[in-house]
C-alpha cells in the first residue's frame, strides 16, 4: 500500500453514550415509589411488574446503540449535496420527561471526505437518547457533523411531535414543531441553502 493512501486513511472514531449506565434495581423501586406517590396500588396483577418495565423501558430510551463512526477519502469528488430523509426521531423532553418523535431530515455538501449513510441516522439517535430540546438536538446533530467530517456546509431539520404539549397542558393535539440548523455553505449560500431545503421537502414557495 503506498505512502499516499496510508496518509489518507482515518481510524474510525468509536461512539458512545455519554449518559452513565443504568441501574435498574434503584430505577425499579424509584419506579414503585412514584406510582404509589400518585395514589396507584401496585396490588393488581397489572401493575405488579410495572414498574420494573417501567426501568427497563426508560433505560431503553436513554441507551443509544454505540457505533464506529468511518470516513472515506471522497476520490471522486463529489460536490454536490447529500441527504437522507425521514430518519425516525425519538426523544425526551427535558421539561417534563415526556416523549417527543418525528422525523429528521440530514444533510452535507461534501468536502474531503464523506461518511456511511446510515451513521447519519446513528448519530441523530446518539444525541436524541438522553433529556433534550428540540432545538439543542437539532444544533447539536450539525455542529458535530461539522466537526468530525469538515464539510463545505451541514444541514439539519427536526419536525417532531411533543407530547407534553398533546397530551397535557395545551393539549395542541396534532400541532407539530420544526428547527433546523444550518452551517457552512448551506447557511451563508442563499442557492445552496434553498436547494436542502427544496430536496429535505421543506422549501416554501
């Protein structure tokens, strides 16, 4: 293998949680004890194992898959735009601790090196797997691409669903919310900028 490609190459940059692990046996009985504090009896066969359900299912949605995350040398020179539409958010407002879901639309426009399509989706669960709002997680989503992969401009939009505010409170049953960031080229070339938001599906006439 020559000098050149060996220069070229990047060891992949491994991913994980930054949230601590688990305990389930203290979530278990917290989870017992904030059931009985809101006057429910955990004698019927239905809610006796709730709450242990209730820890596994919570340290669940706060556990985001690790992954490694690989770049590649962009030879052929691509220079124009990558998406990928429709990647399923889930997540936890930080306010209450009620879901909030949707979907993300992910974008860069490539420099020197591109990255495995389906990290795209990886990456937003990593930041979506712990307390967020919408738009930190949407900020913090394109800053991190920026960071990792220097390309010409990054674009993220999040349209989500916020359950504290369909289910409680407002109760704005079928309202929506919709953040975007974006960096680099994609914000400061109007052109550019229009034609992510046009191939995202979310340009306005």
């Amino acid at each position: 293998m020559s000098e050149s490609i060996l220069s070229r190459e990047v060891a992949p940059l491994h991913v994980n949680s930054a949230m601590g692990k688990p305990d389930l046996a203290r979530a278990e009985l917290a989870a017992g004890d904030f059931l009985r504090a809101l006057g429910m009896s955990l004698d019927s066969a239905h809610l006796a194992a709730t709450p242990q359900r209730m820890a596994r299912a919570w340290a669940e949605l706060l556990s985001p898959r690790e992954f490694d995350l690989t770049t590649f040398p962009n030879d052929e020179g691509y220079d124009e735009m990558v998406i990928v539409r429709d990647i399923p958010v889930r997540s936890l407002c930080e306010h209450h601790l009620l879901p909030f879901s949707g979907r993300a639309s992910i974008g860069y426009l490539p420099g020197e090196r591109i990255v495995g399509l389906s990290k795209l989706a990886r990456i937003m669960e990593h930041f979506a797997c712990r307390p967020q709002t919408q738009e930190r997680l949407t900020k913090q989503v394109a800053q991190w691409l920026q960071d990792h992969l220097s390309p010409q401009g990054v674009g993220v939009i999040v349209e989500a669903e916020h359950s504290c505010m369909t289910l409680r409170g407002a109760l704005a049953s079928g309202s929506s919310t919709l953040t975007s960031t974006l960096l680099g080229q994609l914000r400061e070339d109007s052109r550019s900028r229009q034609e992510f938001l046009s191939l995202a599906g979310h340009s306005h006439p």
